[in-house]
C-alpha cells in the first residue's frame, strides 16, 4: 500500500522523504523519485507533514518515541498516522503530541492496492474538522478524505469498516460453499446476489476478481484482516457494548487463519471454506 500511496502523492508534486525497514521498500520509493533516508527519525526532521503506515499501535507509539528523542517532532508539525491502529491508544498518542504542540490526525484507508495505484483510497480521518480539511493538499492525490470525527473516530471507522468486511466476505464465502452442495455453480450463484438483497463489496468486487478468477491476490494479507477485526472487537468490550456476532466472526478468521500458509491473501479464506466443503462432502459420500 505504501508504494503506490507514495506515487501518487510524488506525482502530485508533492516531495516524500522516507525510511522503511525494507530495503526493497525504500528502494522502490528512490527509482519513484523520492529521498530515502537511513532512519526515521532522520527523514521526519526532513518532512514538515509526518505520514505513519505501520503494523500496529505498539510500533507506532515506538516510532514517536524515537522521534521524539531525536527533536524530530516539531511545534506547528503534523504527523498523520495510516495505519490501521488502535482507536483508544490513538486518543493518548494525540494528547501526547499535544502537548508538543504537534497536530495528530488519524486517517486509516480503505480500497486496498486497486484503490491506492487509482487514487480512490477513503480516507477516514479522526481530528479537528478544520485540521482536516487543511489537509486536503494531502488527501487529494490518494483518494477522497472523510472527517468521520474526534481524534480515534478515523481509526474507529477503518476497525468496524473491515469488521463488516470479513463478516460478509465469510459468509458469502460459506453460502457458496452450500450452494455447491446442490449443484449452483458459483459464478452463477455470485451473479444473482449481485442482483440481489444479499450483494456486498464481497460479492461484487472479492469474489468476482480474486476468488472466482483463483488468483486470491487482492494484496491485503489475512492476518492483518484478523488483526482490525480483533481492534474492533477489543473497542466494543472496552466501550461496554459487546457483540457475540463480531465475537464470532473473530473467532472464525482466527481459527481459518491458524490453517493458511503465512502472509495468505484474505481471499485465500474462500478457498479454505470451499476445500473443506469438498473434504466433508466427500466424506459423507464415502461413508
């Protein structure tokens, strides 16, 4: 996602100094035109607007520590964290940089690579409306920006967003896999929810594209699918509003995950779901 973000963002005349602790990253960002540094901290002294795109709220509070230290984080900066992070932790980092006078806007997206390389992105952003809306030099190239509310809503958004997303992806993966049971053809039974009440991203997009093709490359890995539905999860039981349905759904990724090969594409679900309906079919033939 970070490659084709950068992209746009360079092709938008807008100049990227960046680290990454991939050299393959950090050297696909130097053939784009961008300057490559060989630390964190050293690139953010370089940028006035600081984009985070990490794995998790941990390595984000790591990062800001270590700019910090380093007098990289400056009054009157911005730093814009993209991940997909914890909502509640995200409401302490902010309160942490204000007190250095630092701007912190959470701005998660949705769309996936497709999205990023078109600049389609949504942007969902959590902060002061007005900040927002300042940056829009910022958002613009990547896709449309949404100011969905306070500071952790961005994040809060992204978490329940993907929550909906693997539930009707798993369902839709689970109907199919009945309707092979009575013969459907799944191209053909994708087709009429499409027309239907039952249609979602899932079935208009995921499937036709990557499961239905068995390309199963959307370019978004399952682990990291489990991982926003465990945020949105955990917000829920913090917030006092627990949910056995999105419980559910977690416990379900997590076990199918236990079961793909590592850094599987989330599509490859699918897969699993429509494998072990043919192993339990095909038991039951043969008993």
């Amino acid at each position: 996602m970070g490659t084709p973000m950068t992209e746009r963002l360079l092709a938008a005349g807008i100049g990227v100094h960046g680290f990454d602790l991939s050299q393959e990253a950090a050297a696909r960002l130097k053939e784009a035109g961008g300057y490559v540094y060989p630390s964190a901290s050293e690139a953010a002294a370089a940028s006035e607007t600081i984009i985070l795109m990490l794995p998790n709220s941990a390595v984000v509070a790591s990062v800001l520590s270590e700019l910090r230290e380093a007098g990289a984080l400056r009054a009157g900066g911005s730093v814009i964290d993209m991940s997909s992070s914890e909502p509640l932790r995200t409401i302490e980092l902010a309160e942490e940089l204000a007190d250095l006078g630092v701007l912190f806007v959470d701005a998660p997206v949705s769309g996936g690579v497709m999205g990023a390389k078109s600049g389609n992105l949504s942007i969902m952003c959590g902060g002061n409306a007005e900040s927002v809306k300042d940056l829009h030099w910022l958002w613009a190239p990547m896709g449309k920006a949404y100011a969905v509310g306070p500071t952790g809503a961005g994040h809060a958004a992204k978490a329940l967003n993907n929550l909906l997303s693997a539930s009707h992806f798993l369902l839709t993966s689970e109907a199919v896999a009945l309707t092979t049971r009575l013969g459907i053809d799944p191209g053909t039974f994708i087709d009429v929810i499409n027309h239907s009440s039952g249609r979602s991203g899932s079935s208009e997009v995921k499937w036709p594209k990557f499961v239905l093709t068995e390309t199963y490359n959307s370019g978004f890995d399952a682990r990291l699918m489990v991982k926003d539905v465990a945020i949105a999860v955990n917000l829920a039981k913090a917030l006092g509003l627990r949910s056995a349905t999105a419980e559910a759904v977690a416990d379900s990724w997590s076990q199918i995950l236990d079961e793909l090969p590592p850094n599987a594409d989330h599509t490859e679900v699918a897969r699993y779901v429509l494998e072990r309906a043919t192993l339990s079919t095909t038991r039951a033939t043969t008993e």
